[in-house]
C-alpha cells in the first residue's frame, strides 16, 4: 500500500510525463512544418529579389504551396496518430490569419514593397510567439529572434533587404525549427 502522500507523488510524476510527451509531439510537427517554412520563405525571398515586378504573383504562389504543404503534413500526422479526420480547424485558422492579414496589409496599411515584406513577417511572428504562450517557449524564442533580424534588414540592409530577409526570415526559421527538435 502507498499513502496519499506517495499517491500524490507518483500522479504528479505522472502528470510531468504526460506533459513531456504532449510537448514533444507538439514541437515534432511544429519543427517540421517551420523547417518546411523556412525552406520556402528563403527560395521566395530570392526569386523576389531577382524579379521585384512579379512580387505579388511570386508571394500569392509561395503561400498558397506553403498553405498546402502545411494541410498536408497536418493530415498525414492525424492520420499517423489515428485521427482519421482532415486538420479542418487548422486549415480554416491559416485562411481566416491570411485574410485578415491580406485586409489590413492592402486595404488599410498601403504599404510599400519593404513594409509590406515586415509587415507579413512580423504579423506571422505574432502567431508563433501566441503559440509559444500555448505550446512550449521555443515558439517564442523563435519570434523574437525573428522579429529582431527583420527590424535590423528594415532599418539597415538597404538595397539587400530582400537578401537579409532570405538569411534573417527564412534561415531563421529553419535554424529555430531544427533546434525545436532538439528540445
């Protein structure tokens, strides 16, 4: 027999596992969809710096693979966990951020090419420094080291910002997502 003293303990133990567990899961596929985003954020930086005009065309096309891939990893992961079930609510978070981040950034902001560029990367930073709340600090690590490299490109890489933003944005993030799995 153990007391409820031990009982305690030993849920409590328990309970710090389970937690463990939760997190790692969690940063598994957080790691592999940012390394993923990285990955594209670097090659789109790059083919917008060597064709400025067709920005719009070049970043519509990027999000809408990125979007994709995305959706599809999240659904081979319920799957490979036994949730059968199409990541619906994921899908319609990434549309519903999108949209409203398209609103403010055409309608409202009218922002130029530069600010458009930190505007989306500080936007989507938001949401991985709200998921760090939720899901584990390196979430956050990640945005605020993000949010720092494109503030310094905005205000000091000139006519390489594009470049910067390839190294700062997307490096960055392929750099925070493959230390997210060695948490």
């Amino acid at each position: 027999m153990i007391d409820s003293k031990q009982a305690s303990a030993a849920l409590s133990d328990i309970d710090d596992v389970v937690k463990r567990v939760r997190q790692s899961r969690i940063y598994e596929i957080a790691s592999l969809i940012i390394v993923m985003w990285g990955a594209l954020l670097v090659v789109t930086y790059i083919v917008n710096y060597m064709w400025p005009r067709q920005g719009y065309t070049i970043w519509t096309i990027s999000n809408l693979l990125g979007l994709a891939i995305t959706t599809a990893v999240g659904f081979f992961f319920n799957i490979r966990s036994g949730a059968r079930n199409f990541p619906i609510r994921s899908l319609i978070t990434f549309v519903l951020i999108g949209a409203f981040g398209a609103y403010c950034s055409i309608w409202l902001g009218h922002f130029g090419p530069r600010q458009m560029t930190v505007f989306w990367a500080l936007y989507g930073m938001l949401f991985y420094a709200i998921a760090g709340l939720w899901f584990g600090h390196a979430f956050i690590v990640i945005a605020i080291s993000t949010t720092a490299l494109t503030l310094i490109g905005y205000y000091y890489a000139g006519s390489a910002f594009l470049l910067w933003m390839a190294v700062a944005h997307g490096g960055g993030l392929i750099v925070g997502g493959l230390w997210m799995r060695r948490i």
